[in-house]
C-alpha cells in the first residue's frame, strides 16, 4: 500500500471512531440523566453503563493504536518529501557549479587569447559582463601567432528533465510494515457486547 492511500485509510478510520465516541458520550451523558431521574436508577443501569464504558474503552484504545500509526505514516511521508526536495536542490546546486566551473574556463580561454564559440561567450557576457570585458582585454594584449580555437563547453541538453514533486514522490512511496487492521468501528463494538 502506498502511502497516500494508507493516509486516506487510516484517517477516515480515525475520523469514524471520533464520531462514534461522541455517540457513545452522548449516550453515557443520557444514561446518566436517566439514572438520576429515578430511585435507584444507578442500580437499574448499571450492566448498561458498564457496557457502554467498556464499548468507549475498547473504541478508544482502537482509535489511538490508528493515531499512532498514522503518525509513523505522517513522519515517514514527511521524511521522504524533505530528503526529495534536498536532493533537488543538491542537483540544483551541483549544475550551478558546474556552469561557474565553465564560465572560469571560457574566461581563461579568452584571456589566453583563444577563440571560444559564441553562445560560450554569450554565457560569460550573462554571468558578469565586468568579467567578459576583462577577459576580452587581457585576450587582446596576449601576442600568440597561433591562436587556439575551442569547442563549446556546454552541450546542448536534448532531454527535458522534470523535477517530480517531493510531496508526489512520498505519496507513492510504499507504506511502513505495522499497519495495524482495519476493523470498522461497530465491529469493535459489537465485540463488547458479546
């Protein structure tokens, strides 16, 4: 089960047993008013309040064993969000390093008096036209019969690729092992009562 589902179950399970708790307070709330109303009325509904205590218990001690599950989930889901989102942007940086790394390397070039292409030199003129002119000059003063022609440092990228969403990618990453089953609220009432 992915996650993303395993958070849809387990939260309206959760969300079932909530309401159900308030029945059943509303109901010890009703029964206590009825008991009160007449002689020895704690007496008569005794076995029902028991009942109905032992019912909210077992409800209760179900809904928390999902809350605690659907907090592993929550914790997991995060996790895996934040260490996609940092491996994004450590691949962002690492490309951004690499283009400075570049651009160091077509401002040598020219400063050696080479002949670079020109989307190379473009890429200088983007990044720091103080850097380009610099080089450019120091280029011209450089007195080499030969001048050395280079090749593009950046290839041209033909795949497109898509960052996918860290919150998309918790969500279809696989739910941890523990999940405790899923057991609709009257089942676990009905048990109660036998």
């Amino acid at each position: 089960m992915k996650i993303q589902e395993a958070r849809q179950v387990y939260g309206a399970q959760i969300s079932s047993y909530r309401d159900q708790l308030q029945q059943l307070q509303k109901q010890k709330e009703e029964l206590e008013k009825r008991s009160k109303l007449i002689i020895d009325g704690k007496v008569i509904y005794e076995k029902e309040a028991a009942v109905l205590e032992l019912t909210m218990d077992k409800v209760t001690k179900k809904k928390e064993e999902y809350q605690k599950y659907m907090e592993i989930l929550n914790q997991q889901w995060a996790g895996i969000a934040n260490m996609e989102a940092s491996r994004q942007q450590a691949d962002a940086a690492e490309e951004y390093y690499e283009d400075i790394g570049k651009i160091m390397e077509v401002a040598r070039r020219i400063m050696k008096g080479g002949i670079v292409p020109p989307q190379d030199e473009k890429k200088l003129m983007e990044y720091s036209m103080e850097l380009y002119q610099a080089a450019k000059n120091i280029g011209s003063m450089e007195q080499q019969k030969k001048r050395e022609e280079y090749d593009s440092l950046w290839e041209e990228k033909t795949e497109n690729k898509v960052a996918e969403d860290p919150m998309e990618t918790a969500n279809n990453a696989a739910a941890p092992a523990g999940a405790p089953a899923v057991i609709e609220v009257s089942e676990v009432m009905k048990s109660v009562a036998e």
